[in-house]
C-alpha cells in the first residue's frame, strides 16, 4: 500500500533534528508516531501529562490555563500539562493545525520561497469602514504599532510584513513562523492607535525620575497582567498591547530628553 507523504512535515522533520520546537510545541518522533507536549512539559514524565486525543486539542487551544478566550492561537499563552500520541504524519499535521490554525502551511510556503506577503501599508490600504483609518498612521505610528502589537511576549511569530521604518522581523536562530500580513489583532490595534492621534495631547510636566516610575509601573503591569483583560480589547486601558506602546514612547522619550554629558 501507498503511505502517503505529507510533504509540509517531512520537510519540518528533514531540516530539523529532534527534538523539533514549532512555536511553544516540542514534536518527538515516537515510533510508529509522534508525541507532541508543550515545551514547557520536555522534563516532565509523559504519565503525569494528560493524554488528549487528537480531536480535542483545537479546544485545549482554545482558552487559557485562566479561561479567558486566546484569539491568537500563536500567543504564548498555551496551556501546559498535556501530551498528545500521534499514528501518522497526516495526524501531525492535523494536530499542528488544530494547536496553530495555517502556521505550517505558512512555514511550508515560507521555507519553498512561495510565501505572499502584504507590507503594512499594503494590507491597511485595503481597509474600509472603521479600520479606513489606519491609512492615516504616520510613518513612526505604524512602527510603534507593530513594535508594541506583535511584541514577542505576545505572538511567538515572527513579522515578516515590513512597517515604513522598520522593515520586517529579523530572523531568529531557530525554526520560526511567519506572520505573512497584519492579523486582527493587528488591525484593531492600528486603529485604536489612529484614533488617539486624533485625540488632543495632554501635557504632563515630570521629572525623568517620575517618568522613570511610570515606566516602571507599566513594566510591572506587563509582567502581571489583569486576569480579566481580554487580549483583543483596545477600550481596555489595562491592553498589554496599549500598555506597551505606552511604555515604548514614554521609554523613547526619556532616552531623548536625557541630556548628553558628552556636549
Ligand atoms: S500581526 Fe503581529 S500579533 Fe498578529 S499574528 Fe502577526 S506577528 Fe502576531
């Protein structure tokens, strides 16, 4: 009989040694099959792993270890604790597209050079309606918006659309998933950006120790999040995607407005 071969995971396992990490997941060849966990669970004993069928981890993905929705299945928010025993290479593919909905079909299209990808610019000027707005976003906006939306503490892609400045993503040393065009997250971020350009800038004489503190504070907010935030909400003050613009302009601005004791 035939064995069919899914040619996105066989190039996965030809270019990659074992163990293979793709995103926040560890692939371990278990003959005749593959076991997959969280990277988080390599060390641990696969008998204290839950064992999930493999129809059930689109709805492990789901959520958080806390319950709150995850819209972008490539945070670094996947539950730990789990395993998953796969027969065949078609069954990884399915189970890596039920963790991480079009991320191998992007890396497949990314590694054979056939990848399309969508500028900043290109893919806001497709917009109408309520996200029209994002063709209004000054150059450095744009950059401070993908700068802040696709910070690496909060998508484990990597950014290959390029902003006006900032070109795309550089390459890390290992595997790495595109992100081959802003995603919806992205996209309301961008407006929620433009939007406050509009907004009258408020002055708020301090000192560059005071500012020091509100950085610190911010940074404290983004390494302990509100439970009750959900991600895709920019009406929220407390948006970690808000939250580290914020911090990223008032941090620019300090480096700025230090005087130079050189001169
Ligand atoms: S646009 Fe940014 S946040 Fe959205 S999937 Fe791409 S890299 Fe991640």
């Amino acid at each position: 009989m035939h064995r069919y071969v899914n040619p996105q995971i066989s190039t996965l396992r030809a270019q990659l040694k074992e163990p293979v990490q793709f995103l926040e997941v560890e692939i371990r060849e278990k003959p005749p099959g593959f076991l997959l966990r969280h990277i988080a669970d390599r060390d641990r004993n696969v008998g204290e792993l839950q064992d999930l069928a493999l129809d059930n981890l689109a709805t492990w993905a789901d959520s958080t270890l806390r319950g709150a929705f995850r819209p972008n299945k490539a945070a670094p928010s996947l539950r730990t604790g789990w395993c998953c025993h796969l027969a065949t290479e078609a069954d990884l593919a399915v189970a890596l597209d039920q963790l991480y909905p079009g991320a191998l079909a992007d890396w497949y299209a990314w590694e054979m050079g056939v990848a399309e990808v969508t500028s900043f610019r290109d893919f806001m000027a497709r917009q109408t309606g309520m996200y029209r707005s994002t063709q209004n976003l000054t150059d450095t906006q744009a950059d401070q918006v993908a700068t802040a939306g696709c910070d690496s503490s909060l998508c484990l892609r990597r950014r290959c659309w390029p902003t006006p400045g900032l070109g795309a993503a550089p390459a890390g040393p290992n595997l790495s998933v595109p992100c081959l065009e802003p995603c919806a997250l992205l996209l309301e971020f961008a407006r929620w950006t433009a939007r406050q350009a509009r907004e009258t800038i408020q002055s708020l004489p301090v000192t560059e120790a005071e500012r020091a503190t509100l950085v610190a504070a911010l940074e404290y907010s983004l390494a302990h999040p509100p439970e009750d935030v959900r991600e895709g909400d920019t009406r929220n003050p407390a948006n970690p995607r808000r939250i580290r613009q914020l911090r990223n302009r008032l941090k620019a601005d300090q480096s700025e407005s230090r005087p130079n004791k050189e001169a």
